[in-house]
C-alpha cells in the first residue's frame, strides 16, 4: 500500500501526469523491443545456456559421483587400513609377548650359564686348592724323608765301627746259609 | 772297543796267564787295577790320555804297581797303556775273570763291601755263597765305602744285597710310599 502510494504520488508529480514518465509510445515501442529481444535470448541463447547447464550439472553430478566414489574407496581404504591397525596392533602384542619370553628365556639360560661357570670355576679352584694342598703335603712328607734319610745315614756312618761291620758281615753270611739250608 | 775285541784282548791275557802258570794272582791284580781305575778319574784320564806321552804314562804305572803287582800283569797293563785300551781295562778283566772261573767250573760273583774283608771272612763269605747259590764262585771284591755298611754280591744276573746303604734306601721308599 505504501509502494502504491509512492508510485501515484511519483505519478502525479510526473510532466505528463501519467505513471510512466515521457511518451506512452515510447514505452510501447521500447516493451515491443524488449519483448523482441527476449525472444530473440530465449530462441537462440536459452538452448545454449539450457545445454550449459545440463553440462554443468552432469559435471556436477559426475564430480560428485566420483567424490562419493572417492569418499566410498576412502572408507574402504580406511576400513582396510583400521583392519590393518587390528592387525599390526595384534602382531605388536605377539611379537612383544614372543620378544618377552625371548627375554625371560635368554635371561633363565645367562643365569644358568653363570651359575655352572660358577660352579665350575668354584669346583676347579676346590680341586686346585686340593690338589696343591696333597702336593705340598707330599712334597713335605718327601722333604723330611730325605732329611730324616740324611740323619739317618750320618748317625748310622759315625756308628758304625770294625765289630758292627763284623756283625754285618756275619749276618749276611748266615742269612744266606739260611737261604741254602732252606 | 768291540765286544769282539775286548774278548780278544781277554782271550789273549788269559793265554799269557796261563803260560805264566798263575792265572788267579794275574786275573785279581787285573781285577784290583780296573777298580782302582774306575774309582780315580785322575788316574783313568793321566793313562787314557794319549797326548801325554807313553814314557810318562808308562811310568806311572810302575810307580803304582812295581812292588805289588807281578811282572805279568804289570806287562799286561803296560802293554794296555801303549796300545791306548787302557780305559777298556775294566771289561776285559771282568772277561778275563769270566774265563778264569769257567776254566775252573766257576763262576764270578763281584762281590761289594763297605770294609775290606779278611781271608778269613773271605772264606766264610766263599762258602756262604756257594751253598746259597749251589754254585763254585770265585769272588772279585771291590771295596765301596758309599756302602756305608755290609756287603752286596752280583752273581750273573742275581743280586744278594745286604748294604746298610739299600736298607736304608727301601726306608726311604716306604716313607715316600706312606704319601
């Protein structure tokens, strides 16, 4: 109501005192000519725009296709590669389980191996010492033989005087008349 | 020296002996000499060495034995010394006493004693080893006083050993056994 009241006052006010300013002819002539050019658009260029945008929007419609079918392959490619997680995940957990035992393995057998080195080693410094110990004992034993020998002889040289070996002499001879008589 | 040769150089001492009509005195004298030969090295190396020369060595030997060995054998060892067998001295007695004693239905027995021994113990000692091997021995007695005491005779390949040196040797076994 307002618009309609601004546009009869616009009229009223206008050289002509018609709605439309100037010559009516005109605005006869100038919609013929603008309905003639519309015409004209819609003949000749409407096809062409009609057929650009059925271009356009099969393009639309295919870049959207291939955008689902990307978003589809993406999915797939994510399903797979979170499948993939899964089982990488799960491998991890297998090969730090086996790595593990691998560990506790290898630490049982180190452990063993020191325990027999030590053992060993234990056992041969026993034997060792042992042996030493008979080895000095012997060689001990042996060394007082000879002295207790030595003394033996030096006492046995000074004491023996004509008449012991005399009595040597006689008790060789009657140990072999024994043996004769025997 | 060959075995071959010293039981020549033997043979031919024991022909000497023979024909000289006193083959045991000669065989002993040997026998004493080799002892003394082989108990003093200096003695051993003063007649064995042949750079000394012959008159030298031949009078040593006469200085030792002029007045206590017979003519023959002192021949014998003089006739040793200028040949250069001397050193086989040893061998060829033990030969020669070899021969001696088989001539008589013997056999040697080397007899060592600490001390010397007494005809008499000599005698005693003779007996005692013949009825103990039932054999007629001819004793060769060497004095070893490294026996310390008593007497050891060697008769072939038997050993009758009475040496204060040997007891004393199984003494030292025993306790050296004990370990």
């Amino acid at each position: 109501m307002r618009a309609f009241n601004a546009a009869t006052i616009f009229a009223a006010e206008a050289p002509n005192g018609n709605f439309l300013p100037g010559d009516i002819n005109e605005f006869y002539w100038g919609s013929a000519a603008f309905l003639v050019v519309v015409a004209f658009l819609l003949w000749k260029v409407r096809p062409s725009i009609v057929k650009m945008f059925k271009k356009s929007n099969e393009q639309t419609k295919n870049e959207v296709e291939w955008a689902q079918n990307a978003a589809d392959d993406a999915q797939c490619e994510f399903s797979e590669f979170k499948s993939k997680l899964g089982d990488i995940s799960s491998e991890r957990e297998q090969i730090l389980t086996e790595a593990r035992e691998s560990a506790q393995n290898l630490e049982e057998e180190l452990k063993q191996k020191a325990h027999q080195d030590a053992e060993e080693v234990k056992t041969r410094f026993s034997h060792d010492t042992e042996l030493s110990r008979v080895q000095a004992q012997n060689e001990v034993k042996q060394q007082l033989a000879r002295v207790a020998l030595t003394a033996a002889e030096n006492i046995v040289a000074d004491s023996l005087d004509e008449k012991t070996h005399d009595q040597l002499l006689d008790d060789y001879i009657s140990s072999n008349l024994k043996k004769a008589n025997n | 020296m060959s075995d071959k040769r010293k039981d020549q150089y033997a043979s031919a001492i024991f022909e000497i002996a023979t024909a000289e009509g006193n083959i045991d005195k000669i065989s002993g004298e040997l026998y004493a000499f080799s002892q003394a030969l082989e108990k003093s090295r200096e003695l051993y190396v003063s007649l064995s060495d042949n750079s000394i020369p012959f008159e030298k060595r031949n009078q040593i030997v006469l200085d030792l034995l002029s007045n206590k060995a017979s003519a023959a054998t002192l021949g014998v060892i003089v006739m040793l010394v200028s040949a250069g067998r001397i050193k086989d001295l040893p061998d060829i007695s033990k030969e020669l006493s070899v021969k001696v004693a088989e001539q008589q239905e013997k056999e040697v027995a080397y007899v060592r004693s600490a001390v010397s021994l007494s005809d008499e113990q000599l005698k005693k000692l003779r007996e005692a080893l013949n009825k103990a091997t039932n054999k007629q021995l001819d004793l060769k007695v060497t004095v070893d006083e490294e026996l310390l005491g008593g007497i050891t005779a060697t008769i072939g390949d038997t050993v009758i050993d009475g040496t204060v040196k040997s007891r004393l040797q199984k003494l030292r076994e025993k306790l050296e056994a004990k370990q």
